[in-house]
C-alpha cells in the first residue's frame, strides 16, 4: 500500500485514462477526489470505487471555471484532510486541419487542456506549499513531442502542458512538490473511438510493440510518479506508447 493516507485528486477521473488511474492508485492505498463535468458517470465510477474498499468522494467542476476549482480544492481538503497528488488529466479534443479549425475549436481545447491544469496546479499549490510536500502528474501526449496534422490545437495544448509542467517543476522544487507529465502514444478509449480506421491504422503500424496502449498501461506510470519511488523525479516527460516516438 505505497499510498497509503495519500489523497489524490484526479480531473476527467469518470472515464478512461482518469478511470484507470483513480483505481490503480485506489488500489495502492490512496483516497481518491474524484473529479470530472459529467455527473453521472462520476457517481458511478465513485460507486464502482467504493464496492472494492476504495476510499472516493465524487465532485462535479469544471476545469476551467478557476472559482469553481479553487472551491473544489478547500473541499477536498475539508472533507478529506488533505491533497497529496494532483492528477490532471481532464482533456478534449476538436480535431481538424487547421484552415478549417474553427475559433471556438481552438479556444475549448486550450481552455481545458491548458488552462484547466494551470487553474489546477494553481489551487492545488497552496496546501500543497503548506505541507510542503505534493506530486503533480500532468496528462501530456506524444502529439505534444512531435506535431500531428489535424491536431494543431491538441498538439499545442499538449506541447503547453509540457512547457507548465517543466516551469512548476522548478517553481516548487524547493517546496517539496515534484511534477511530472505522462505523454501517452496511442491508448484505446473513447477519445481515440472518434478515430478514422485509417487513423486508427496508420498509429498502429507505427508502434514498435504493435498494439495499442491500455488506460492501464498509462495508470500504472502515474502510480510510479505519484509514489516513493519516484522521489528523486521532477520536471519529466514520461512516454507510455510502446516505442511510438523514440
Ligand atoms: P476521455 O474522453 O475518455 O476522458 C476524458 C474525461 O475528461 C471525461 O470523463 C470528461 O468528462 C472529462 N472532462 C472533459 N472536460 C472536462 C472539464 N472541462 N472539466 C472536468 N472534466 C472534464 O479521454 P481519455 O482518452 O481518457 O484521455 C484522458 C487524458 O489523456 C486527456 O488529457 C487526453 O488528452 C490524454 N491522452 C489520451 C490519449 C489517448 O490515446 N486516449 C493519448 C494521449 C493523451
């Protein structure tokens, strides 16, 4: 139990990769915040928590509402006696080739996958400051690293997230706080179901352990961040894509 009386807060925790990740650090032994818009899928995933002895408490927020967020921080601690790791992994996107990307397309992207974790990290600073000591897993991804065509609003967002996870890292070293991003490659959820086969295709070939990747197979590199292990690591992009960008 290598989180034991750890609270993680997880955003976009109702579904896919944030699933996985609060029940592998579930498992581990943290009480998990279960944060993420939809309502009921995060009851649920709440629910189906508690039924294997997982300590969890769903809240409602969105992202990027920052007064919302820094709200949901005080409850959390309130509630739950502290915040020990901060997963934001809340993330969207709005694919298209950018002559045809639309204003409000560009700006949702980096409203959520950016601004959402800077109002985060921000919030979640503070009593993290104060017990100095936290961990901060942001949710990257390879198109961050490399570029892809039809992804210049995702790829920017991601590419962004790299950049804040890298300026915090030095910010709160000497406050006890590491942060760290994960930059999966290709992870089959219901994001990647909006794929094309040709999409789905073309990624599959270009993986050299040719599958593709699990919400599992990220969660199990988060635990690695968000725990003892991993307290020497900070400022890092941690690639789980089966050898997709080497
Ligand atoms: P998903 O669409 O299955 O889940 C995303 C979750 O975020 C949903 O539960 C959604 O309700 C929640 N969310 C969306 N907007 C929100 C908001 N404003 N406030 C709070 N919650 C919000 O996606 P996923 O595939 O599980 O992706 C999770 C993260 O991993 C994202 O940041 C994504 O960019 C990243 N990622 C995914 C892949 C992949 O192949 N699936 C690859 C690289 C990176």
């Amino acid at each position: 139990m290598i989180l034991e009386n750890k609270v993680a807060l997880i955003t976009g925790g109702a579904q896919g990769i944030g699933k996985a990740i609060a029940h592998e650090l579930g498992r581990h032994g943290a009480a998990i915040a279960l944060v993420d818009i939809q309502t009921e899928s995060a009851q649920a995933t709440a629910e189906e928590l508690k039924q294997q002895d997982i300590a969890c408490e769903p809240f409602v927020t969105d992202v990027v509402d920052a007064d919302a967020v820094a709200d949901l921080m005080k409850n959390v601690v309130d509630k739950m006696g502290s915040l020990d790791i901060l997963v934001n992994n809340a993330g969207i996107t709005r694919d298209n080739l950018l002559v045809r990307l639309k204003d409000e397309d560009w700006d949702q992207v980096m409203a959520i996958n950016l601004k959402g974790a800077f109002n985060c990290t921000k919030a979640a600073a503070r009593p993290m400051m104060k017990a100095r000591s936290g961990r901060i897993i942001n949710m990257a991804s390879v198109v961050g690293l490399t570029g892809n065509a039809g992804q210049a609003n995702y790829s920017a967002s991601k590419g962004g997230i790299i950049g804040l996870t890298k300026s915090t890292a030095r910010e709160f070293a000497s406050r006890g706080i590491n942060v760290n991003a994960v930059a999966p490659g290709y992870i089959e959820t219901e994001m990647t179901g909006e794929l094309t086969d040709e999409a789905r295709t073309n990624f599959l070939q270009n993986i050299p352990l040719q599958r593709p990747g699990t919400p599992e197979d990220v969660a199990n590199a988060v635990k690695f961040l968000a725990g003892p292990d991993a307290g020497y690591i900070t400022g890092q992009v941690l690639q789980v894509d089966g050898g997709m960008v080497m």
